[in-house]
C-alpha cells in the first residue's frame, strides 16, 4: 500500500511516512521528485531516526526532518523562514507565501509556527509587519511608504493591523516625537485592574506608584531616571512621560499593558471549558502585563527563585533602593543589567540574598552586561532556542525560563509548570493540589494560550502569582 502511495507523490502523505532510496543514500517526503523509484531499493520508515539508523541521510531537495517535532531540521527550518520574514516581510504577502517558500504544506506550516513560534503563522507575520513599519516611521518613511513596505494589502489593513498592536494609528505613531503625552486605545472590555494588581503587589513600592486607575512606573532612560504615567479613561489609556524618548516609552507602556495578548481568541475557544470557562467568563478581556524590559523580568524571576512572594518582593524593593536611579517625584528605576553586573556577592548578602541567589543574579546579569545574551534578541528566536540560551546562564533553570517568557518575552504558550503559585490555583478548581506533570496534563488542552491559561489561574485565585 505505500508503495502505491508513494508513485502517487501526493503532498498530503508528507509527515506520514518517508522512503527510504538505498541506491542513493538518502530518504525522502512521499511528495519528492528528486528520485525515481525502484521497487527493489525503497524501504519506508516511521520517522527520521528510523531511517538515519540504517545508514541514510535527509533529502536536500524536499529536507524531510523539517516535518517531524523535535528534529533539528525543522528547528533549523523555522529559523530560516523566520529569518526570512524578518528581512523582508514584503516578500511575504500572506501565509500561503511563507508555506511555499519553506516548501511544506499548510498543516506542516501551522504545526511548525505552533511548536518553534508559538504562534500561527498569520500572527507571526502581523506581527513581524508592524514591528518592522515601527522601524520605518522611526527612521522618517511616511505611513504611506511604510504601508508598502512592510507588506501590507492596503493601507487601511495597515493602519487598523498597527492600531491593534501599538495602540496608535500610524499618523499618531510619527507624532510621538514632538510630544511627551500619547493616548493609546485600549482592546475591547481591557482589564485594566490586572495591570493595577501586578505593579501594585508591593505596598511599599519604590519603582511604581498606583491607584485604581493609574499606574506610574519609574525606568531607565540612558543614565537617568524617567517616569511613565498611565491612567486609564474609559477605552484608552492616557500616558505621559518625561523620558527623551518617547517611542520608547510607548513600547514600555504597550508591553506595561500586554495589548499583544490575544485574549479574544483564547477566550472564544475555552469560554464554555469545564475547568476555566466559569474562570475565564468573570475575567473577560484578561491580558498579560509585561515588565518595561526584559531584563527586570529576568531579575524578578531569579530573585522569585525558591521563596515565597512577599520574601521575594522584599528583596526586590532592597535591590532597587541599593542600586537604582532616583527620579526626583522619590521613586528609582530598577538597576541596568550593568549596575548589578558591578555589584559583588558580599553586598547582595548584605541585601539579604543568600550566596547561591546573589551568584545567579550576578550570572545574569554580567552575561546580559558583556552581550553574551542578548535579551532583545530572545523574542525573534524560536522558543526552543530561547529556552537553550536561557537555559546556559547559571541559575536559569525550567521554571525561570517559562516565566521569563511568560512576563518578559511574551511567548503566548509558557507553561511554568513548577509554579507553586499555579498549583494552588489549580487546587482550588480540582478540589487537589497538583504535581508539575499533572499541571502539563491540566494545562496540555490550552495550548497555544497556555500563558493566558496560566494567568488566568494566577488572577482567579488572588494572592498566589508568583
């Protein structure tokens, strides 16, 4: 039977199976025009191990480890494409583009988006349009310009794509230059108590002031302090800022408010689910704050390593009071990678840290200090490559790793699975508390939301994030 499957090259038996050729040496898609075959020299095989254990080698015409989870060639193969996209996103018009130039079929496409970007593939390259168009209006281009450019079908696609990712129709994006108060438009139903609850979880805050409907934030502008103040009116949200730049404060502010989360989505496909539907429905329009940058998340999670929230809050406040900027309304920025880079294991003990805390910390830090990893960079790597860069500075283990990517990067499919905090929120749902591989079980069904997943539980059981 595959051998007759096998003469009719149909793409749609690509993942099924693969053919051996022992004549040539290699092994192959069933869709592959690269070889002629005999009968008498074909075997078929499962999956590419199978056919590498009996002495052949992939394809180079139809590279057929790029459909089978895990391989290094389909790693390898998205990174192409996304670096591809990346590039040039105007050579991509839409999803059907990036399929044929990566030479796989639809469904092939979709799962290797799911399992490397953790995203479908039309979300990969709106994404990737906007950020570039933010590029090309920084630089001077005119909207009109910047809608060609970047790929998009039409100008209005355009301006609404960028007003739901920036919160800014282009026009007012270009403005940002010439004024230290924006207004970002705010998602449908936006939650803005769950911004108000994160950076409000230290009653003796000195990095962020909050009241019901405001949030000020202290960061780092160059080698001063700045501050963002965002207050939420109605469906927008009105900022102000006294940092010299002000594009940089808008992607502070849109990651501050999580705007990339797609809540709308998530929430129409578990709404009615019989673990978190009743969770999901009282906290409609739930969205995932970030931190300012990267690195403060990073900081956050290996200062959360192991304790418990209100320890952990402590030493966050100490290491702020010890080494950031002051602003002079009183609050400091949190300290650059640099800073703490600087800092020695003694005065962090001084801090109250223990040794091995104070180590990772400093790991951390003088890595990201030195450019040995690249924060910003993280977010274009697919999350498999992410995790084994994160994975390489000492401390960083699975459960600072998924948080890093759950409240710096914006992975929209984390799962830190060990989470004490996760647990305990799920116990009250489940009537148990229960273990991590039991979480990945609980957890499996959402994915590729399982950060929202995640958060929902962490909102709906108060006081337990972590």
């Amino acid at each position: 039977m595959l051998w007759e499957q096998l003469l009719s090259r149909d793409p749609a038996l690509n993942g099924q199976f693969l053919a051996g050729f022992l004549n040539t040496g290699v092994y192959c898609l069933p869709s592959c025009r690269a070889r002629t075959p005999n009968r008498q020299t074909v075997r078929f095989f499962r999956a590419p191990q199978e056919a590498k254990r009996s002495g052949l080698r992939p394809c180079g015409r139809c590279k057929p480890d790029s459909l089978y989870p895990g391989s290094e060639g389909q790693s390898e193969l998205f990174a192409q494409i996304a670096a591809g996209v990346r590039q040039d996103p105007r050579a991509y018009p839409d999803t059907a583009s990036i399929g044929r130039a990566a030479g796989v079929t639809w469904t092939a496409l979709n799962a290797l988006f799911r399992d490397y970007a953790q995203e479908s593939p039309a979300a990969f390259l709106r994404r990737v349009r906007v950020r570039h168009a933010m590029d090309l209006l920084r630089a001077g281009a005119t909207p009109s310009e910047t809608s060609l450019a970047a790929g998009f079908e039409s100008e209005s696609a355009f301006s609404e794509q960028f007003l739901a990712r920036a919160g800014l129709t282009p026009s007012h994006y270009v403005g940002l230059g010439h004024s230290p108060d924006f207004i970002l438009r705010l998602p449908e139903g936006y939650r803005f108590r769950t911004v108000v609850d994160f950076y409000g979880r230290d009653p003796e805050a000195v990095s962020e002031r909050v009241t019901p409907d405001s949030v000020t934030k202290c960061m780092l502008d160059g080698d001063r302090a700045a501050v963002l103040l965002i207050r939420c009116e109605g469906a927008t949200a009105l900022c102000r800022t006294d940092a010299s730049n002000v594009f940089d404060a808008h992607a502070a502010a849109i990651r501050m408010l999580g705007v990339d989360s797609d809540a709308a989505g998530f929430e129409r496909r578990f709404s009615g689910d019989s673990l978190l539907g009743a969770t999901i429905s009282r906290q409609r329009g739930l969205r995932i704050p970030l931190t300012p940058t990267p690195w403060e998340a990073l900081a956050w999670a290996i200062i959360g390593q192991q304790i418990n929230l209100p320890f952990a809050i402590t030493l966050r406040r100490a290491l702020i009071l010890a080494a950031g900027t002051a602003h002079r309304d009183g609050l400091r920025a949190h300290p650059s990678a640099e800073t703490v880079a600087a800092m020695d294991v003694d005065t962090l003990r001084g801090l109250k840290f223990s040794g091995s805390k104070a180590g990772y910390l400093l790991s951390a830090a003088r890595a990201v200090a030195t450019g040995d990893l690249d924060l910003a960079g993280l977010r274009d790597l697919s999350a498999d490559r992410a995790a084994q860069v994160l994975g390489a500075v000492k401390g960083v283990g699975p459960w600072t790793i998924q948080y890093m990517f759950l409240r710096g990067l914006g992975f929209p499919d984390s799962l830190p699975a060990g989470d004490a905090g996760l647990a305990q929120g799920l116990a009250k749902l489940t009537g148990a508390r229960p273990s991590e591989s039991e979480i990945r079980d609980l957890l499996a069904p959402y994915s590729p939301w399982r950060s929202l997943a995640t958060y929902h539980v962490w909102a709906g059981s108060a006081g337990v994030e972590s």
